[in-house]
C-alpha cells in the first residue's frame, strides 16, 4: 500500500481516544512511508489526522468537494487539495487514489464512504484491503450488524472478511498488508454498476 485513503468524523467527538488514535495511525501511516487521501477538512479528526501527518513530513491528499472549500473548511496546511464539484465524485477520487481504506470513528457521512467501498469491493469494483479502527469500542455495533445481516443470509460469510477491525493502528495496518479478498464476482467498472 503506497497510499491508504482514511475516512473519518469532521468532528473530534466525546472520548479524546479517538483524536489519540487518528494521531498513532498517522504517526503508523508516516513511519511505513504510506500517504494519506482523505476528505480535505481541517476540523475535527480530519483535521488530527492531516495535521499529525504533516507534522511527521508524511504526504497528504485532500479531496474536498467545492462547495465545502468555499466555506473554508479545507484544509490550509495541504499542498495536494483537490477540489471536485459533488460529494459523489470526491468519493470516487478518493477510492481511484488509494491503495487500502481505513474508517475511523465519525459519523454519517462516515459510515456512507466506508459502506459504499465495502458495497464496491462486493460488487469486484475493487479489490483493496478495508480496516475499520475499532477506537474504544466505537465500531461494536458495526460489528455486530455485519455478523447478524452475514446470519440472516443477506450478505455472503465470505464476504464478511472484506472488512478487517482492530483496535490498534500497527496491528490493523499489518493485516491489510497480508490481506487476500475473498473471491467475488467478475471485476466490473463503477459504471457498469
């Protein structure tokens, strides 16, 4: 992996082990020589993350959609700011961009980036590794509702291996690298889906 996409909260949330993990993972992300894509924020643990980043000399990829921008919201701090026109194409940036994902906690628009690669993965779109970091219990139910949608026979149990959780930065990162998606459809385009 040469760039690792992270999706993540443009607030910092309640508990400060989650601005304290996007930290060590990007301190873990800068010391393997792996950039960051994110979404281009400068709040919240998008902020963290690129900030930390940046501090330890890593490369950094925004991808902002413009109306975003123009409220001021991107990031000052990075060089590599694409400005898209929609929230659909930033995602596809994004995803076109890096070789592995890694959700941190965050909120809605979080969980849609991170389920809509996990559906592209399904579909063969891809074949990139998806950690999710588990922070301080933050995904169990995420985990939970995958194994009971795998237990009430909508998702294939193979499948369910295209998201890897760990509660630790190194050891997630780690079991991306070694990762082998399961078999899956033939390989189709975005378009085609």
């Amino acid at each position: 992996m040469r760039r690792v996409c992270v999706f993540c909260g443009s607030s910092a949330g309640r508990d400060p082990r989650y601005a304290e993990q996007a930290s060590a993972l990007a301190r873990e992300l800068v010391a393997r020589g792996i950039g960051v894509v994110f979404g281009g924020g400068s709040i919240g643990l998008m902020g963290v993350l690129a900030d930390q980043v940046l501090a330890g000399g890593g490369a950094v990829t925004g991808v902002i959609p413009h109306g975003l921008a123009a409220r001021e919201l991107a990031h000052r701090g990075v060089v590599d700011m694409r400005v898209v026109p929609t929230m659909h194409a930033r995602k596809a940036l994004m995803a076109e961009l890096a070789d592995g994902f890694v959700a941190l906690p965050g909120g809605i628009g979080t969980l849609d980036e991170l389920f809509e690669i996990v559906t592209w993965s399904q579909l063969g779109i891809h074949r990139k590794p998806i950690g999710v970091l588990n922070v301080a219990g933050y995904y169990d139910p995420l985990v939970a509702l995958l194994d009971h949608v795998v237990a009430g026979g909508f998702v294939p149990a193979d499948n369910r291996g295209l998201v890897i959780v760990d509660e630790e930065p190194a050891a997630l990162l780690d079991r991306m690298a070694a990762h082998e998606p399961p078999p899956g459809p033939a390989w189709i385009t975005p378009e085609e889906a």
